[in-house]
C-alpha cells in the first residue's frame, strides 16, 4: 500500500479489487458513496435496501393509481346485456 499511498508516485492508482479488499477489511464501505456520487449513483448499506424498496413500491402503487383512475373514465359497465 506504500506504492499507492506515496505522494511521490502520482501515477499509481488503487485497483477496484484491491479498493473493495481495503473496504471490506477495514469495514468501511461508506467511503465508497463519495465515489458513486461522481457519476450519479449511490451505495445502499445493510438494511437501507428495504427502504429504498419501499419507496420503489410506493412509486409502483401511484403509478398503477393513475392508470387505474384513467381507465375508469374510460371503462363501459360490463353486463350481459350486450350479449347476443
């Protein structure tokens, strides 16, 4: 790690494996989210999956809301009269 950390060797970089290795045994995996963050993305930790799930589930549920109160201004009464 001395060979990556040296200011004197600027052209070093870490390779991801051996940056998720540094993470996972040093536990933490929060240094990981300043990165996702440069190109838009984010890293969810242990249990912050479930909430990101629950809020993906609300986002389903409204969308299905709306189509389902756009299609009943729409949807004829089904009855068996129309059956010849």
């Amino acid at each position: 790690m001395h060979g990556y950390s040296s200011p004197a060797r600027l052209d070093h970089k870490v390779p991801m494996s051996r940056f998720f290795g540094l993470l996972a045994v040093t536990a933490r995996v929060d240094l990981m989210n300043p990165l996702m963050r440069e190109i838009g993305a984010s890293v969810l930790i242990g249990e912050e999956v479930k909430t990101a799930r629950i809020g993906h589930l609300r986002q389903q549920a409204r969308a299905i809301a709306t189509e389902i109160r756009e299609l009943e201004q729409s949807a004829p009464m089904i009855g068996r009269g129309n059956l010849r």
